[in-house]
C-alpha cells in the first residue's frame, strides 16, 4: 500500500459541484481508471480517498492535493494519464507527487476574487479591507447547539493586494484555511456586502493554492 | 500594473504565493453570464450547470433537429429515469439531431429565472428552448401535469398547443401517462404510445422532412398521425352525453379510428445505451439499470404496467451482460441493478446472476435484484447478491387478507409471505419493509385490519425464528399507498374510495396495530385523489389543469407544494366535479375518455378479469396458462411467456 498526492484543478460549471459531490465523483473516476487501488476492510469495501480540503461551493481550484491510497504497482505518470482519461469536463489532473506535508500543516488558502469593473470598486474595497470591523454571519456551534454566529471577518485577513486589469478587479486574498479555522471567500464577500451596503456578486473566485503557517505553498 | 498594495497586518511581503492564472473566467465551459450569476444564489446549483460525464455535446451547427428531453420534476428524479437515459442515447446517436436534458427548475431557481427574465434552458449547451425544433416530456405520473405547462411557459412558449403556430418546437409526450393523454391533450402536439425506441427515430425522420420541406404544423401532425403508436389529438373531436360521459370520439383528416401502441418486438436488437450520464449530485437512483424483460406474466388487476407494457419480451443473458459490463466501465457505478417489473420472474434467472457475478464481484460491484415476489423468493441467489453489500428487503403482499389478495389476483399466501420473512430473518436481515394498498374494490374493514395482524405475524416470524440475529429487533415497515384505479387495468370502471373512507381506513390501521416493532406509513389522501382524478379524467380537465396552474399549482406530488384547495376550488370554477371521475363506477357499456387508444389488451378480458374480481376468483399467471389478454397480436403472436420467440 502506498500513499499518493494527487493534484487537480476544477474550473468552469464543474466548480458548482460541491465537495460531497466531488468526492464521489473522483471515487467513480479511479474506479474507471482501472488503477490498482487499496480498499478498506470492512463490510462496505471502499477505496480510500482524503481530500486535504474541502472546496467552497462556487470555488474554481488550480492546485487542490487528494490522497489516494494504492496498492500494487504503478507509476506516478500513469495514475496521472489514467485519470486524466476518464475525468469529466473541468477536472484535470495536474501532477502527481509524493505526499511530502502533512494535512495538520495546513493553515492558510489564497484565493483570487474578480470582480467586474465599476467606479471605485477599487477604493471601496480598500477602504473596507483596512477598516477592520468586517463581520459576517455564520452557522456555527455555541454550546452545542447550531447557531448563527457574528465572526470578525477582518482579524482573518492574512494578507490581501487589489489591483486592476482591462477586464476585472481582482483582489488576491489569503484567509485561514486550515483543520482547526476555516474562512471561506464567500464569509469575506458578505462581509464586504454589508461594510459597503451593496450587492456586489463577483465574476469569479479561485482558489490558487494552500498554504502552511508560514505561507510556504503546500506540497 | 499593481494599482493598489496594501498591507495593514505587518505582512512585507505581497504578491500571489501561488501562481495566478493570466486568462480567466468566459472560456469555453462556463454557463451564460446572466445564469452566472445566479447559480450562486440557489439550492445545489449543480442541477443547473450540465457538465456531468459522459453528457453528450455536439456542435449545434451540425445538425438538422435539436432535441430537449424534458423531465416534469427536478433532476434528482428525472436523471433516475430509465427511459429518458435510453432516449437521450438513442437521439444522441443519430447524426442529424441533438438531444439535451431539461429539468423542472425547483422553486427557489424558477423565482429567481423569473424575476430576471432568463428562459428555461438545456443543460448541455445552455440554449434556451424555446428556439428547439423538438420539446419532449417524459410523463411518469399524472401528478406532473402542472410542471409540463409551468415549464413551457418558463421556456417562453404558449402552454396551449392552438397558441403554437410554427412548425417547431413541436411539443410531443410519451410514458406511462400516455395511456391517457386526454386531460393534456389541449397543451401536447402529439402523444407517443408505447415503447419509444423506434417509434421516436420514425418522428425525427418526419420532422426533419417537414422543416426542410418548410411544411407547416398542420402538415407534419397530419403526416404523424400516420405512424404508428402517434397519437394527434388535435385531430380527434370528443363528444359528450348530457351526464358528462363521453358520447364519441371522431377522428378527422385520415387519422386512424383507433391508435395502437408501439412495441419492439425483439429486445435483443433493441437499443441500449453503452453510457449513461453520470450524475454529480446525489439522485434516487444511481447506478447502472438494465432492463431484462419488458411486461409482466402475474395479471394483478391493480397494475397498469402490467397490462401497459404486454406482451412478455426478454432480453438474453448475453445481451444484460454485455450492457451490464460496457455500463460499469463506462460510468464507474458500484452498483447494478436489473429492472423489470418482476425480477424474480426472468426465465434465466440463476444463469443470469452466476454471469454477472463471475466478475462483478471481483471488482466491488453490487447486483440489486428489485421487484422480488414473495412467492418465489430466490433465498440462495440473494444470500449471493449480498456477498458485496447488503440491500434491505421488500415484498408486496398488497391486501391484508386472502380474500382480498385473490380479488387483486396477487396470488400471493400469507404462508408465503412469513416462510419468506423467516428466511430473510434466518440470513440475518431483521428489517423487512412490506407494501400495502388500501381502497382495493370491495375491501372492508376486516381486510384493513388483515394488514395489521399480517406485520404482525412478521413481527412474531422474526422471534420465533432459533437462527435470528442476537441481541436486534426487529423492524417491520407497512408502507400503505390509496389504491388508484387506472385505465387499461380491469379495475378501471371501479369507484376510487371517496378521501372520507381513506381517511377512515387509514385510521383504522393505525389503530389496529398494537406494537412499535411495525412502523406506519401512508399516501397522503388528498394527493391521491387529484391522482384519481387525473387519471381517468377527460379532455375537459384541461382547463382546470390549466386554471390550477395559472393560480400558482406545481409539484403536487411534493407534499409543500400541493395546494389541494386550490384544485378543488378550480373545479367548482370550471364546473366540473372532480369526484365524477375518481368516486364514480362506471358501467361497462360506457365509453371511456381513452377507448380510441389500444394498448393490445382486449376489453372482453379486462371486463371478464373484473368480473372475476368480484367473485375473488384468480387467474393463473401467464406461464402456467396462457390468459388470452390479447397483447401478443402485437408482436405477430409470439410473447416470451411461454419460453423466448415461442409463437403461441
């Protein structure tokens, strides 16, 4: 049995399928590539796949890591072409690597948000990003119970940087993305929406990559 | 380049980590911008979005005919349908047509398509309907005749067939409610009787004729009505006796007097798909379906698939095979099942499993065999099925009683039905789920409470039983549907229970059962009886059917969304009474709304089977003596009861 990271992208209307769905896609997708895969023990056999990290629906990705475990031989270079024989429109395979971090590694996510062009787009979202009371609601547990919970969405910011093209405005973000905190783009956008009383729905958001806690790229 | 850097966290460095992408976003697979912008804000956009593998995409400047297959109810159920997956193959494999998936947009999309004013569109290319030589609805079950008007009228089209002047889109329906179309008839161009496989591709080739040769509507219905299984109902005039019966129906402009259903006579040359659109969202069903025989030999008076789909054709053990292993590779299912309406009732059976299991076991895959009687119960080949994965288990004894399971020809004992349990709970089940009718003709309160003592007798089966599974209950759930007379069936001149006497008889069910090891569930009453109503309705429930809608009725089938109030109201509107045709027995001499269509089965035998009925006296099943239905005149005499290509 060995231990593979698999790296994809998903882009275009594939980025509407949401992670539970992904999931069961790729499992499909390795059945059909007819890769020597491991399967668990128990009364239900199923192959093992690990997503590092979820995807937020509505969320193109470009350097997604998925674990896979395999058994029997094969090469990297294979899995790949296999894969990426079998895979549906927007999902590709981009490399194949060696697992080198682990999972509790990660800690950040960088994501590109473009908006479409409008008349101070650019030092509205500015002056929202620096002004430091950005909140968003969220479902999330307060003593056990499911509540709608009021985060500080500003104190998340890592790092962010806005700048032009001739056709967007595109606003490179890193937010938490890791087991233990999780901000997803769409918390910051509402957030956005209400600091700045509009309705803004972004053309697009990409998720470039993973990051660990020194904003070293995750591998 | 970089308009603004700014950094208010002490963070020197800017700048992507990861490398950004130069081109983005507008490229080739993306939905249209103004729909874009909307999947964000709705329930599982993936509904919308297409893009699913193995969907078919053709470059639409290469064809003559653009097909939209359309499915009255949300994709979670349509993309379950068996026979829209054959269909959208066999349209997609000619050269000349492209067929692409619609499905009912679920309430929170439509209101906001609605309020934006974007049309319904196709999923594969995004292209609005309305601009499609050929719109065709898959019609599963009465209840979804409000959603095939809600989603013309969202594609931008007239709901009324007279209102749609130009040749295209031609508006056609087939499936089981075709049997009678009449209550849709104002809305349809034309109904497709029967199996569909070549009696859609006999279409296609009219259309296509018709648009090169700039012929009108008129003309192509005209022409249709000539092919066989095509039902135009523009060109029949329905007449009415003053008690609201039907007096005649007159055919005009050459159309046949009375229109015989479609079939394929051999399934072994029928087509199959070798793909199936592989769903990314969860849907009813998914896994690979084949199909091993169309028709059914039990007779059960109930049944209108039964009698709908005679005579019996199977499929070899070959052929399943083949299509099983082409769909698993191509799809990646971990799951087959095999579909007919009585499984256990395939002549080959045995021979069938032990092939597929030759290798569906080695890769991880589960065979489900749905549909299984209980009276021949194949206890060894399950144990077999469930070495991959355990189902649960169902059986149908349908009524409570003896007398009343003879009424409905069920032809089922109760010594079966618990010798059944016993081996179920012996090979460690301890769930066992059981269906039930309630309403049947001439059922009384007795036969009610025989449902009762029957779960229970399955209940004390599963602790009496020395080998049952140590330290579980057991569980046994009673799913009871209202029974709904439906045409082509011998009960189709019964009286459906009034909503009173269901509710009555539901409630006394419910008290007749003692125990919490048996779990209860109904059909609510008021759906089903808009179902009866629609079933056996005639052309005049048009304008109610189109009344309701027009006041906000969709998915009735969907417990939020039926607005019975509403319906019955309409009624009253239209001066119709909607128990006239649901709580009325009719007589034998009267014309039904449907008697212009032929289904095979000849009206001599439904009446002498409801007949039979009455005295509770049964009919054996086809394979032991052959009951003169009359269906196999369809199939130049053969039916596939009597062993495969025997001509009786």
């Amino acid at each position: 049995m060995r231990l593979v990271r698999v790296w994809f992208s998903k882009q275009g209307r594939i980025k509407y399928v949401s992670h539970l769905d992904i999931m069961r896609c790729m499992t499909r997708a390795v059945r059909r590539a007819d890769i020597p895969l491991w399967y668990t023990e128990g009364f239900n056999p199923h192959p093992y796949l690990n997503f590092l990290q979820p995807m937020p629906l509505g969320v193109e990705g470009l350097n997604e890591p998925l674990d896979i475990r395999i058994e029997g031989e094969i090469s990297d270079k294979e899995i790949m072409d296999k894969l990426n024989a079998v895979l549906p429109v927007g999902i590709e395979i981009t490399k194949v690597t060696e697992p080198f971090m682990k999972s509790n590694d990660l800690a950040f996510a960088e994501y590109e948000i473009y908006f479409e062009k409008e008349e101070n787009l650019t030092d509205k979202l500015v002056r929202a990003m620096d002004s430091g009371v950005l909140t968003c609601e969220k479902m999330g547990k307060v003593n056990g119970r499911k509540r709608v919970k009021e985060v500080n969405v500003s104190e998340n910011i890592r790092k962010y940087s806005i700048y032009e093209n001739d056709d967007a405005v595109i606003m490179n973000v890193v937010l938490p993305g890791g087991n233990t905190k999780n901000v997803n783009p769409m918390n910051l956008l509402d957030a956005l929406n209400r600091f700045l009383e509009s309705d803004i729905v972004p053309l697009n958001i990409i998720r470039l990559g993973l990051l660990d806690d020194k904003l070293i790229p995750f591998e | 380049m970089r308009k603004s850097q700014i950094s208010d966290l002490s963070y020197d460095k800017c700048g992507p980590m990861w490398a950004s992408v130069p081109t983005f976003f507008f490229g080739s697979d993306y939905m249209k911008r103004e729909v874009e912008k909307i999947l964000g804000l709705v329930q599982k956009p993936a509904r919308y979005t297409g893009g699913e593998l193995n969907e078919v995409i053709k470059n639409k400047d290469d064809v003559d005919l653009r097909f939209a297959f359309c499915f009255p109810d949300t994709y979670e159920i349509g993309m379950s349908n068996l026979g829209m997956k054959i269909l959208y193959s066999l349209i997609n494999a000619r050269d000349d047509a492209w067929c692409e998936r619609v499905f009912a947009p679920d309430v929170d999309m439509e209101d906001i398509m609605r309020e934006r004013n974007i049309p319904l569109f196709a999923l594969e290319s995004g292209d609005y309907i309305r601009d499609f030589d050929a719109i065709g609805f898959s019609l599963g079950y009465e209840l979804c005749y409000t959603n095939v008007l809600n989603m013309l009228d969202l594609a931008g089209l007239p709901v009324l067939s007279k209102d749609r002047t130009s040749l295209t889109p031609i508006v056609m329906a087939g499936g089981a409610c075709a049997c009678n179309p009449e209550p849709i008839a104002d809305f349809v161009d034309l109904f497709q009787l029967g199996d569909g496989e070549e009696m859609m591709n006999d279409v296609l080739d009219l259309l296509r004729e018709c648009k090169k040769n700039g012929e009108s509507k008129e003309e192509f219905l005209k022409k249709a009505s000539q092919i066989q299984g095509i039902y135009v109902p523009s060109l029949y005039d329905v007449e009415y006796n003053d008690d609201g019966t039907v007096k005649c129906v007159t055919p005009k402009e050459n159309a046949p007097a009375k229109v015989t259903k479609r079939i394929v006579s051999d399934m072994d040359n029928i087509f199959y798909p070798d793909k199936f659109v592989v769903p990314f969202i969860d849907i009813v069903h998914d896994r690979v379906v084949t199909e091993i025989f169309r028709g059914c030999t039990r007779g059960c008076r109930f049944c209108q698939a039964c009698f709908l789909n005679r005579p019996i054709r199977e499929k070899s053990v070959d052929v399943i095979n083949e299509d099983c292993k082409k769909l698993c590779a191509s799809s990646g299912y971990d799951e087959i099942s095999l579909c007919s309406l009585s499984s256990s009732d395939y002549s080959e059976l045995p021979e069938l499993l032990s092939e597929l299991l030759s290798w569906a076991t080695k890769d991880k895959i589960n065979v489900a065999l749905p549909s299984l009687r209980v009276d021949n119960f194949p206890e060894e080949l399950v144990k077999k099925l469930n070495e991959v994965r355990r189902s649960g288990l169902t059986f149908a004894p349908e009524a409570g009683t003896q007398r009343l399971r003879d009424v409905i020809n069920k032809n089922v004992t109760e010594a079966e039905v618990l010798e059944t349990s016993k081996k179920a709970f012996a090979g460690g089940w301890c769930a066992v789920k059981l269906y039930f009718m309630i309403g049947l003709p001439t059922e009384t309160m007795e036969d009610v409470e025989g449902i009762a003592q029957l779960a229970q007798k399955v209940v004390n089966a599963f602790y009496y039983n020395p080998d049952k599974p140590k330290g579980k209950g057991v569980n046994v759930s009673v799913s009871a549907s209202s029974f709904v007379p439906k045409p082509f069936t011998p009960f189709q001149w019964e009286a459906q229970d009034t909503p009173e006497m269901l509710e009555a008889k539901q409630n006394h069910l419910r008290e007749s059962v003692t125990t919490k090891k048996v779990t209860l569930k109904f059909h609510k009453i008021p759906i089903s009886f808009l179902e009866g109503v629609l079933a056996r309705g005639d052309r005049r429930l048009g304008e109610v059917i189109l009344r309701a809608w027009q006041k906000g009725c969709k998915f009735d089938s969907w417990d939020d969304h039926y607005k019975f109030d509403v319906w019955m109201e309409t009624f009253e509107e239209c001066g119709l009474d909607p128990r006239f045709y649901a709580s009325r027995k009719r007589e034998f001499t009267e014309v039904l709304p449907w008697d212009h269509l032929d289904y095979g089965i000849r009206r001599e035998f439904l009446e002498n089977e409801c007949k039979k009925a009455y005295e509770a006296v049964t009919t054996p099943q086809c394979r032991e003596n052959c009951a003169a239905c009359g269906a196999n005149k369809l199939n130049g005499g053969k039916c596939d009861a009597f062993g495969k290509s025997m001509v009786q």
